[in-house]
C-alpha cells in the first residue's frame, strides 16, 4: 500500500491511498495550527460548532437527512495533537459506489458536503450562530470536565502538565476549561476565518477512486477557501534532559482503591536524531507488550501493582510508565520500575525478550493496514514528522533493531516526573509516617 502525496490547493495536501479492501472509503481534512495554551479551546470548539449546520443544511437534523440521501455517509469533527501540533477538522466514512445501485457515484456529493461544513457554516448576521457555538462550548467544557472519570487517563494528562509545565505540551487537545468557558461567538468566527487563510491543510482518503477523480472533487470543493499566507512555521520543541537533577514529584488524593503511579522520563540523546523503530522497540521492550520488562517483573514476578505498562511519544521525546499500585507500595513500585530500566542499561536482554518485542512491533504495525482509522491516524503522524514510509516498511525496520540500539536508548533516557494519584489509605500512611 502505497501513499501518494500532492497538494492539490495553495497549502492543501492530499495523503492519496487506493484500496479496494473496504467496502467504505475514508477521507479526513485537518488544519494544522500550533498548540498554545490560550487558543487550544477555540480550535477544538470549531469543528464541532460546524458540524451543527450549513447554510444550505441548517441544523443537524438536516444534515443527517443528506447524508442518508449518501447511503449513510458519516461525517464527524475530530480534534487531536500531534506533538505540539493540534489537528481539527472531519473524518468521514464514505460508501464506495461498487456496493450501491448501479450509476451512483456518492464521493463527489460527499466532498461537497465536506467542503460545506467547512466552508460554508450555518451564520446570523455573518457570524457564527450563537446558539450553535454556546450549546457546543458548554458540551466542550463538560468534556474537559469529565476526564477525571477516567483515572487512568487524569493521572497520565496530570503527569504531563506538570512534566511539561513550562512547555505548551502541558495543554491538552481541547485546552482548558476557563477557556473554553469565555468562548463568546465573535470572537470564534473571527478565530476560524483566521485558521481558513492560514492553517496548512492535510486530507487523507483510502478508497478505490480514481486519483484524477477525487481530486476534481476535492478542488471543486473547496474552489471558495480563502488563502493569505499559510503559517507553515509550526512544530514540537523537544527538550532532551530532564528540568531538575532529581526527578520533580507531584500527588494528589482521590477517592480511588488502587494508586495511580505515573512516571515521566525524557528520551534524552536519542532526540537529536530519533529512529522511530528503535524507539519504538524500546517501548515494547521495557513496558509496552506482555512480555516486557515490567509486565513480567514489576507486575507478574514481584506483584508490586495491578497492571504496569509504558506509553511512547517520540514526536516529543518522552516515555511514560503507567501503573495501578496498592496503597503503601508506591515506594516498592517506584524503585523497581527503575531497576528495571537500569537493567536494560546493563544490557540484561535476552534474545527471547528481543525477539519477542521485535516481533510484537511488527506484528501491531502491520495490523494497521486492516483499519482505515488506523491507517489515516499513522498517515497524518508521518507526514507531520516528515516521514515518508508507512507501516509495512516501518514494521521491516523494527524487525532489524538490534540489541546495542535498545541500550543506547536506555543510557540515554532520563526520569524527570513522578506523580502519584494516592487513595485515603494512602494519605493516612503518609500521616502515620510523619508521626513516627
């Protein structure tokens, strides 16, 4: 599967994939605009305030009337970020016309109403609906709200604000609450007119159209968007080395029955020059698969927590370790996850664990081809780094990772963020421990 890549536009690139493996066709569109804390709100409320109507399909009703005209064409926002790079814009999934009556042709219909959710948004008075943008800024701000539901996730994004408190990595995709809060509708139609004539635009499609095909549509389409000089001068500042000499510690308690240990490290030297298998080796390696490192000593050996895994962000350079601990053994499991990395800084890799990741990198990139979402996702991902291979020929290089590359990685990483999300129980053997 071979991506071919064109802009089409004045700063409009097209990810062109063809494939006939699905019997639906995908086709993203993303502005790329820089993440920055007092903008990130207002980017991730655009997409869904479009979605709520067009001047020719004014509310949600009439859009999903249109697109059950397109044999059940979908077309939702999407918000996410990239490194310190933040995407908005619309995934659809299009039915492809080998599998509807004979004579239809739904992609050209199904780019125009792309372009007009884009382009063409339901307005009073030339602005944004101010209904549309309150209902919608409301649901934004219980989004952001609702992240302390999920545990797991609130301790990760916690340890990332406060690793990365002095970079704008700390802001999540959907930005803040306070401001999402003072989102107003003026100031949100003059903010989108601004990302139209500036933001780079990315769109990804993998369905069996003809290349000629599709990008008359897509031209067609967006034959109205308005261009000044696109801001190409975005990107992800990567800090090698660790703030502090001794990793910063952050806690805080919470009504939960098990710990929720974080630990955030800095990929160090193996930055300045990042091999995107290597890397991703590493991670299998120490934590990312079942037979890591800490899956089989931290969690199966020692039993020192409920699960322990690491999570890998090579676009900016860090690696997170992820663990459920019972109350009184946060020191236990702190130290051996460690241990564990000084291990493999030792060099301690059997050939069974090496080949075991290797082949469990491989086999995870290679599933991707079996998801269009999977396939768009990584697409977008290599061509903000600037790379051109896809997952095939990054599963061939992860297969030929070799062991003194993984220890370099180790040597090289650095523990700049410990945060723990203690229970009652915890908090009440930390008072008896000051006691004593």
């Amino acid at each position: 599967m071979q991506v071919k890549r064109s802009e089409i536009l004045p700063g409009v690139w097209l990810s062109y994939l063809q494939s006939d493996k699905f019997k639906t066709a995908c086709l993203s569109l993303s502005l790329l605009t820089q993440l920055k804390r007092e903008t990130a709100s207002l980017n991730a409320l655009i997409p869904f305030v479009l979605r709520r109507g067009t001047t020719r399909y004014e509310d949600m009703e009439a859009l999903s009337s249109r697109m059950d005209e397109l044999y059940g064409a979908v077309i939702e926002p999407v918000v996410r970020r990239i490194g310190e790079i933040q995407c908005l814009g619309f995934y659809a999934s299009i039915p492809e016309d080998d599998f509807l009556p004979a004579g239809t042709r739904v992609l050209p219909a199904a780019c125009e109403l792309l372009g007009e959710l884009l382009l063409s948004p339901a307005t009073r008075g030339g602005l944004l609906r101010q209904a549309y943008v309150e209902s919608e800024r409301e649901k934004l701000v219980e989004r952001i709200r609702a992240r302390v539901n999920d545990k797991i996730g609130y301790a990760l994004s916690r340890c990332l604000e406060e690793m990365c408190c002095f970079e704008d990595f700390s802001v999540s995709r959907y930005g803040s609450e306070e401001s999402a809060a003072a989102i107003y509708y003026t100031k949100l139609t003059k903010h989108y007119r601004a990302l139209l004539q500036t933001s780079p635009i990315e769109i990804f499609y993998c369905g069996r159209a003809e290349e000629p095909t599709l990008v008359a549509a897509l031209r067609e389409a967006l034959a109205t968007l308005p261009r000044g000089e696109v801001d190409y001068d975005i990107g992800t500042d990567v800090r090698l080395n660790a703030i502090e000499a001794q990793p910063r510690f952050a806690e805080e308690h919470m009504d939960v029955a098990q710990g929720k240990l974080v630990m955030g490290f800095r990929l160090g030297e193996s930055m300045e020059e990042p091999d995107p298998a290597v890397l991703t080796v590493f991670n299998c390696l120490y934590g990312g698969g079942t037979t890591s490192k800490l899956f089989m000593n931290v969690r199966e050996k020692l039993q020192l927590c409920y699960y322990a895994s690491s999570l890998l962000d090579w676009h900016k350079g860090l690696l997170l370790v992820n663990a459920g601990i019972e109350p009184g053994r946060f020191e236990e499991a702190r130290d051996e996850i460690l241990a564990q990395l000084d291990a493999l800084r030792r060099g301690e890799i059997s050939d069974e664990e090496l080949q075991a990741a290797r082949a469990a990198v491989a086999s995870d990139l290679r599933s991707l081809t079996d998801s269009q979402g999977e396939l768009e996702g990584f697409t977008l991902s290599q061509t903000i780094d600037g790379l051109d291979y896809g997952p095939m020929e990054l599963a061939a290089l992860c297969e030929e990772v070799g062991k003194e590359e993984l220890i370099a990685v180790a040597k090289n990483v650095e523990c700049d963020m410990i945060y723990y999300l203690s229970g009652e129980e915890d908090e009440d053997d930390a008072d008896d421990d000051a006691a004593l």
